[in-house]
C-alpha cells in the first residue's frame, strides 16, 4: 500500500467513517432496461422448488411434500398454498421453474447465482451490485449498494476490491433499539468537530498533491463517508419510524418484512441496488415446521415460506401502488432447489439441477411462467436457464451491457458475462 493510501485509510479509520465506493460514469445500455433500482431478495440456504413456486400434486406423496396447490390471479398458474399472498400479486411476477446449475454445495453455488460466473480458483468475480456500484456509481449521498442486514462472502466485490463492497447496516431493522452501523459521530465528536477535522483533511490532502507525483484527486470513498454521517436525509431514509403503522404491518413486523419495507425506502431515495439477505432455508429436515409453522405450537404460519409471502408480496403490490415498480427490478432467489424425494428426517436435500427464482417489475413480463421441470421436479423439461443467462438478462434489465469489460487490480479484462443468453419470455 502506497504512503499516501496508507495515510489517507488511518485518517478515515480515526473518524469512524465506512469506505464506500466511488461514482463512475452510467454503462452503456442495449436499450430495453426500464430498472433505475434493484432489490435483491436473498434466499440463502436453497428454498425448495416444491414447497414454493413448483408444486407437484400428481406426483407421488414422497414427492410431492405437502402442501396443496392453490390457484393465482393467473388463470393456470398454480403455487403453494402457503403463498396466500403472492398467489394475488401473480400477474406482476414472473416465475422461472427451469433454473439450472451443476453446482450444489452453498459457498460456490452462491457465487455462481450472484454473479452469474463459475468459481475459479485464479479470480474472485463481483457481484451484481457491486458491478452496478462500478459501472453506474451512487447518485445520492447514500453509497450505491445496501446490504441488510450485512454481506456474505459472494455478495461483495471480488476482484473490484472493497470500495465496491456494499454497506450492511449491520443489524435487524424489526428491533426497536435498531441503529444503522457507523452513521453516527463516534461518541465526543459533534458535527462542529468532524467540520474541523475534515477541514484538516482536506489541507492534509492539497500538502500530499503539491509534494507527490501521483496528482491524485481527493478520495471519494472519505466524501461519501462524510456526507453520510453528516446526512439528514440519509437518517430519514434508513428511518422506519416514519412509516404508518399500517404499512409496517402489511410487510410483517419480523425481521425480513420490515427488511423489505427498508429496501423500498432506500431505492425510492436513490440507492441502484439493495440486498435483502432472508437466511436459514437449508430445510435438511423438519420441513413443515421450518416452512410453515416456523416453532412448535405456531399457532399461525410465521415458518420461511409465509414470512417470505408477506414480505416479497407486499413489496410488489406497494412498489406497484407508488409507481415505482416498473423501474424497480424486484428479485426472489436462493442458490438452488431441494431434492425432489423428501428424506427420512422429513427434509429435501441440495438439489441444483433444476429450482425455481420469481422476478418483477424493472421490465419484467407480469404473469408468466419460463421454462418448466419434468413431472417430480427432478430435472429442466423445458427451456432451461443458467445463472449466466440470468446474470445477462439482469444486466441487460438494469442498463448494463453484458458485454462491457472490468479490469482486475493487475489488468486483464473481463466481460462482465461470459456465455449468457437474454431470457427473452422475461422481457417487456
């Protein structure tokens, strides 16, 4: 690390202020995004196509689970009886029950869903809101990727190095002592204080340019810091107080539903890109209690499947009533599916083979159904669809060229999709 970069990192780490990454020129576009926004509904541990967006009633029982199917607002389309909620909201989703990959254990086969590349060995690829970070920048003094509430390992930037990382928040927003990490002044220092200090540093900085060869402009990651801290408007955005009870309510008070309603909040204040990360659907065993009952003695569903329900519902619907659902991109998705026999502990097993994934808003077809899985959900009937040619299709929805190269910190290109094909039923 060069003295400067050191300098300047040991100044920011006094203030107590995130690193966030820098703004860079909009990517080009093939011209057929509506998306400004994206949020990412992480599903991580693998939901079962069955229980969700795929159900088999013809199948035989140990195949089938059970849950009935119920009918949507899209005449023969049929979920779970446990999506009371998106069973309404179905003609503005879109589902893909032919999602495919070799990959079934979680750390790689998270990779490969996120950023639509297969693990190497030789280079960590970025994610999709880190690409979007890189390639279109933050417009607003809130940094361009959110994560609720923090990162994992194949959510962040890879080979783009830690300023494109996202911001977790760093804690559940259903809490009532919630409090966004590292958006307050560390304790005894006051906003006339980091004035002063930031004053410093800026001088600090016109000393280092006049002595250097390296010309380099003030850090932009220290600006967005400052800003951050020193936001009103970013506070009121991370602020769920300031929605109607009734609202909070729709979404769910839990963890997840109240997640959603933040995500909502930020991208309507200008954020490109916001991970709502939803974990614990690795169902080995016990599938109806962790699906639907979420506790022994639940006397209402509060299990994975209606707690998602509520939340990517309401979202939808609230997204769709405030005229913003048709530029923001709104993704359901985990890494993979479930075996389709249930297990002698009562559970499904790592099934990657084929799985489902729900998508809206942002350009996305409303009621449609892609690709289908044969008669037990086991393997791709009809037109499969891998993470690449997700990946391109997200891209290309948000405004990015698929074809567009980064650069790694040593200089080799690379296109930020390799071997994808636009899921053209997806697109508007």
């Amino acid at each position: 690390m060069a003295r400067r970069d050191a300098l300047r990192l040991g100044i920011v780490s006094a203030f107590g202020l995130s690193l966030f990454g820098r703004s860079s020129t909009f990517g080009s576009t093939d011209g057929r995004n509506k998306a400004k926004s994206c949020i990412l509904l992480w599903l991580d541990g693998g939901p079962s196509h069955l229980e969700t967006f795929d159900v088999k009633p013809d199948a035989p029982a140990e195949v089938r689970g059970p849950f009935q199917p119920i009918a949507t607002n899209v005449p023969g389309t049929y979920l779970s009886e446990l999506l009371t909620r998106t069973a309404k909201v179905t003609d503005k989703i879109a589902i893909i029950r032919s999602m495919t990959s070799p990959l079934g254990e979680h750390g790689i086969a998270n990779q490969y869903m996120l950023s639509g590349y297969k693990p190497s060995p030789v280079i960590d690829y970025p994610s999709y809101g880190s690409v979007l970070s890189k390639v279109r920048g933050g417009q607003s003094v809130l940094p361009p990727y959110i994560a609720i509430p923090s990162i994992r390992g194949p959510a962040g930037a890879g080979f783009l190095g830690t300023a494109f990382d996202p911001f977790s928040i760093g804690g559940d927003p259903s809490k009532a002592n919630f409090r966004v990490k590292d958006l307050d002044f560390y304790p005894g220092v006051d906003s006339e204080r980091m004035d002063r200090r930031r004053a410093f540093v800026d001088q600090l900085e016109k000393f280092q340019r006049r002595h250097e060869e390296d010309n380099a402009d003030p850090d932009p990651r220290f600006e967005q810091a400052y800003r951050m801290v020193t936001s009103e408007k970013t506070k009121r955005a991370f602020d769920l107080s300031l929605e109607k009870e009734s609202v909070r309510g729709k979404y769910g008070l839990g963890s997840f539903g109240q997640s959603c309603l933040m995500a909502r909040r930020l991208v309507e204040n200008g954020v490109p890109f916001v991970t709502v990360d939803y974990n614990g659907w690795d169902t080995h065993e016990s599938l109806v209690l962790r699906l639907k009952e979420g506790f022994a003695g639940a006397k209402v569903g509060v299990g994975l499947v209606p707690t998602f329900d509520q939340g990517f519902a309401n979202l939808v619907e609230d997204l769709d009533e405030r005229g913003m659902l048709d530029e923001t991109l709104v993704i359901a998705m985990g890494e993979f599916g479930r075996t389709p026999k249930i297990n002698t502990r009562g559970g499904r097993d790592h099934w990657p083979r084929v799985f489902s994934i729900a998508l809206a808003g942002g350009g996305v077809r409303g009621g449609v159904v892609v690709g289908k899985s044969d008669a037990i959900g086991e393997s791709p009937a009809e037109r499969p669809v891998s993470p690449s040619d997700l990946a391109y299709t997200i891209y290309s929805l948000l405004g990015v060229d698929p074809s567009q190269e980064l650069q790694t910190d040593d200089g080799r290109p690379v296109q930020i999709n390799q071997g994808g094909e636009l899921v053209k039923e997806l697109v508007s």
